[in-house]
DNA sequence: GTCCAGGCCT
DNA sequence: AGGCCTGGAC
C-alpha cells in the first residue's frame, strides 16, 4: 500500500473544518499551533478567535501588556505558553520586521516552538517536507507499524521521525500532516478506536495482533504531592482585597492569587495564628471559611487542596508585594482557573 | 472521585 | 527526567 494515499484519502473525507486551515497567515497558523499544544481543539477554538480578534497582528500582540496576554489566555493552562507566545511575537515583529522564518530550522530557534510546532508551521505555511510528530503520530505509528519503544524515553522520538519521513508525501506534506494528526484524533483515538470502519485494518500490526490497548507504549508515570493553599481573601469596609502576582518558579507564573498560607505537608494549621504572625499590623473582625468542602484542583503533578477564608477587616494598609485592588476590579486580572471558578461563586 | 491526553523548557 | 494546567472520559 501507499500509505499517504490512504491517508489523504481518509483526510479529504473526513478531516475537520478548522478556522486555522483557511489561512495561509503564518501568524494565524502559529497562534493556532500553540494554542493547540496540550489543547483539544474544542476548548482552544475560542481562545484562537479572540487572540485574532484582540491581536490581527503580529505587531499587535508584540504591543501588548504581558498581564493582558495572560489575562486572554486565562483558562487555557500551561501559561509558559502564553508567556512564550508574547516574547516570541515580538521577537518576530521587532527582529524578523514581522516575518515568520520559513523554515524547520529557523523557526525551531524561537522560544515555545519545539520539533513539533517547528514541523507544523514549516509544512503547512510554508510546504516544507517535514514531519510533525504529535502525540498523534505516536498513536498512529505505533499502532499500524507496530512499534513497542517507549515513546516517553527521548530517542524514541527520533525513531519515529524518521518513520514519518519515510511515510510523508512528498508532494503534499502539509496535506499529509494535517491528515495524520486528524486521523489519529478522529479515528485512531487514545480509547475506543474506530477500529471497524478504519481503512488501514488490514495493514494495521496492533489491530492484527490484538494489541490495540497496549499500543503505544508509555511507561512514564508522574508522582503527584500533595499540597495545602489556603488563601486569604482580605475584604475591608470599602471592599478592597489583596492580590499577590506570583513570581517563583513554581505553577501559576505571573498569574495573580489571594495571599497563601501553602504547605507540601499536611498539618493542621490555626488560620487566626498564623494570621495573626503574618499580618500583624491588620485588626480583622473575624476570620469565616469560604467554601463548605477543600476543593481538590489536580494539575499533573500536584493535587492541590484548597480552601479560602475571608478575612473581613477595616482597612487594608499598604504592603509590600500586596496590590490593594477594588473587588470591583478583580475580573481585569489573570487568575488560574481554579481561583477564578472561585471568584464567580462568590455573591459578593 | 481518579486517570489521562497533550509539547516545550530547563 | 521532571515541571508545567485543564477538562473530559470513565
């Protein structure tokens, strides 16, 4: 069989219609790759029309307050991205006179572009002969050809490329990658694939084999910690509160937050103390938790236990690192979803 | 509730 | 190799 004929002609089938492939912009289709690293496509459609809507331009987005990049991107996670996004913007509107590099190479230098995004953008805007390998493409390969290499182990990566660069067409790359990555999103899928209508059943070595479930191979599994955040929603007379933009290397860079009391450990903790220690110079009426159970907030590493406490007072005094901000103003700030999920359920 | 998909950076 | 986020599937 020719495999990128099998492919293409399942693509031209049934490939999605997508915004992003109605462009030749380079700006546009980069925008949409990044969005679409560790995104589904449902949940990044929105945020790729309002970064277009807000930012035409490459100029544009390089012109903007980082605070507002992360304030659009809020929702969408892995904020290094949005942070990435903007240097790189004005990279290329400052140092390339707005032109994308055409090319694998080139475009590979640029901070938050990887192999991945560095192939995508040089095949599909540019018709470069190269390969994307998406978490996909592993899925794909893995399961037609069936390769047993653990695909989280850095050199099995490689091996893979070069399997995609024997499969490629080579008249019609872009053509072929999208299709590859639609197919293994569509058809090819991580549980239940469509096995039964899928045109490559015959050829497949997993399906033949019955080795569907075990395919791809990855062995890698995160240790997750635990870890204790209470925040403090500070709320004097006149409705102000502090918020605290966070710096270290940590999660949630440059997002905002509510001053934290956070522990790697479980320990029980009086609030009104540990207050008490660390804002002495604040008289409060009283301290009341806010939610009625610990909201548990999993990130991939961490399972985050959280609860928030009002701490209700007269007047918050000026404080080093603590932006006193009007309640009234809070929405205008980037927060992590769950924080942010938290403030809309609040009635006041 | 728990698990998992999805690239890049350091 | 480990850190980084969220939402959807189960």
């Amino acid at each position: 069989m020719i495999f990128y004929n099998k492919l293409i002609t399942w693509y031209l089938e049934n490939k999605r219609t997508l915004p992003w492939r109605e462009t030749t912009d380079p700006y546009a289709i980069w925008l949409s790759e990044i969005i679409l690293q560790q995104t589904r496509v449902a949940q990044g459609l929105p945020y790729f029309q309002a970064f277009l809507t807000h930012y035409p331009t490459v100029f544009d987005l390089a012109n903007a307050e980082e605070d507002d990049v992360l304030k659009l991107w809020q929702g969408l996670g892995y904020y290094s991205r949005a942070r990435n996004l903007h240097h790189t913007a004005k990279t290329v509107a400052y140092e390339l006179n707005g032109q994308f590099p055409n090319n694998y190479k080139e475009l590979l230098k640029l901070k938050g572009i990887g192999e991945y995004t560095a192939a995508a953008i040089a095949s599909i805007a540019f018709g470069e002969i190269v390969p994307v390998v998406d978490g996909n493409v592993f899925r794909v390969i893995a399961r037609i050809y069936g390769i047993t290499s653990d695909i989280s182990k850095g050199p099995t990566k490689k091996e893979f490329q070069l399997k995609a660069a024997e499969l490629i067409s080579q008249e019609t790359p872009a053509l072929f990658n999208q299709a590859i990555m639609d197919f293994g999103a569509i058809q090819c899928t991580p549980k239940k694939p469509l096995c039964d209508t899928c045109p490559f059943i015959v050829n497949c070595v997993a399906y033949q084999t019955n080795k569907i479930e075990q395919l791809p191979v990855k062995l890698t599994k995160t240790k997750v910690k635990s870890r204790f955040l209470n925040f403090l929603v500070f709320l004097d007379k006149e409705k102000n509160t502090y918020l605290i933009k966070r710096q270290e290397k940590d999660i949630w860079q440059k997002l905002y937050q509510f001053p934290v009391i956070d522990h790697f450990d479980k320990k029980e903790i009086n609030i009104q103390t540990t207050v008490d220690t660390i804002y002495p110079e604040i008289s409060y009426n009283q301290i009341k938790q806010l939610n009625e159970e610990t909201i548990i907030h999993q990130l991939s590493h961490q399972k985050l236990h959280i609860n928030f406490w009002l701490v209700d007072c007269l007047s918050l005094p000026a404080k080093k690192e603590h932006e006193k901000i009007h309640w009234q103003q809070i929405n205008t700030f980037a927060f992590p979803i769950v924080i942010h999920n938290f403030i809309n359920s609040l009635a006041f």
